[in-house]
C-alpha cells in the first residue's frame, strides 16, 4: 500500500486495478479451490487452513493505501534529506504514524475473521479448533441443545471480548476511520 501510495512505478496503476478488483471476488467464489488445495496438502483441521487465506488482506491493502496518500509528502521527503533507505522511511517515519488505520483495521480484521463460520465450517471438523461461532454451534449440538438460556449465555461470552477489545481501542479506531482517506 505505501509503495502504490508514495512511489512512482509503471505497475502502479495496474496493481490498484488489481486490489479494486480483488474487493469484488467474495470469500465464497475461493472456497472450492482453496478446500481443494488444502485437502491436497493435507492441511485441513489446522490452524493453517483458518490463517493461510486471510494472510493477505485486499481489503487492508485498500484501507492502508487511502490512509498513506492522505500523509504529508513532506514528511518522506525530509525523511529522504536525512538520509533514511526507503525500510528505514517505513519502519521509522510511515508505521508510527499510521497507528490509527493499523488499529482501524485490526478491529474490522477481529470481528470478521471472530464472527466467520463459514470458512471454519468447513475447513475444521475438530471441535479443540473450533472458532468461537463454529464452537458455539457445536456448544448447542453437544451440550445445550435448545437451551436457549445457555446459548445466550455463550453468546454473551463470544461477544464480550470484541467490545472490550473496542472499547480499549475506541480512540485510534475512530482517528483512523475518519483519517483515512482524506487529502492533506
């Protein structure tokens, strides 16, 4: 994202083409062929098979590359005068200033990625890596039935921490929303 924010390269344009088109392809059109390959290797009932797709975010790709063209040239180019590498402008000047959008994303990451149960339905079929709403599921089938008052509870109990986890980040979550994609 920095480097089709910031740097200037023939691909530039084409690799932002590609990440607006990567927006449009739903987890669902991937599901076969990603089973299928992880099938192949034998990775299904693994922590890589929840982790391995999500690994690269095109959505993050997009949150990040509106969030760095809203930053100040300046600030890289007097980066630059001090003599800095390109990692160096990243690791020093870019990500310390980009905590608002890298906690903006981290909580929309939490809460799809906490609340999928598609994927882990059907990648995992042991319940010791069962994800929250897919133990919740095996929670009603195993043990509550139609209990309502302890899948509610159980519910609560999903929930709890992600508005915990907001409430904490509240302040960052709501700076780098509004920060993103403005123009300075």
């Amino acid at each position: 994202a920095y480097a089709m924010a910031k740097l200037q390269f023939r691909a530039a344009r084409t690799m932002m083409m590609m990440v607006m088109l990567g927006l449009l392809i739903p987890i669902h059109a991937t599901a076969l062929p990603l089973y299928v390959a992880f099938d192949r290797l034998s990775l299904l009932n693994s922590y890589t098979a929840l982790v391995a797709p999500f690994s690269i975010s095109v959505f993050g790709i997009f949150l990040f590359l509106q969030f760095f063209r809203a930053l100040p040239d300046d600030l890289i180019h007097a980066a630059r005068l001090d003599g800095m590498s390109e990692m160096e402008i990243v690791s020093r000047v870019i990500v310390p200033n980009a905590w608002p959008a890298i906690t903006a994303f981290s909580i929309f990451s939490v809460v799809a990625h906490w609340n999928d149960l598609f994927w882990p339905l059907i990648v995992i079929s042991k319940q010791g890596l069962a994800t929250p709403p897919l133990g919740l599921l095996f929670f009603r089938a195993a043990e509550a039935g139609d209990d309502y008052g302890a899948l509610m509870a159980a519910t609560l109990i999903i929930t709890l921490p992600l508005v915990l986890a907001f409430l904490l980040a509240q302040k960052r979550f709501v700076e780098g929303i509004t920060m993103t994609g403005l123009k300075g």
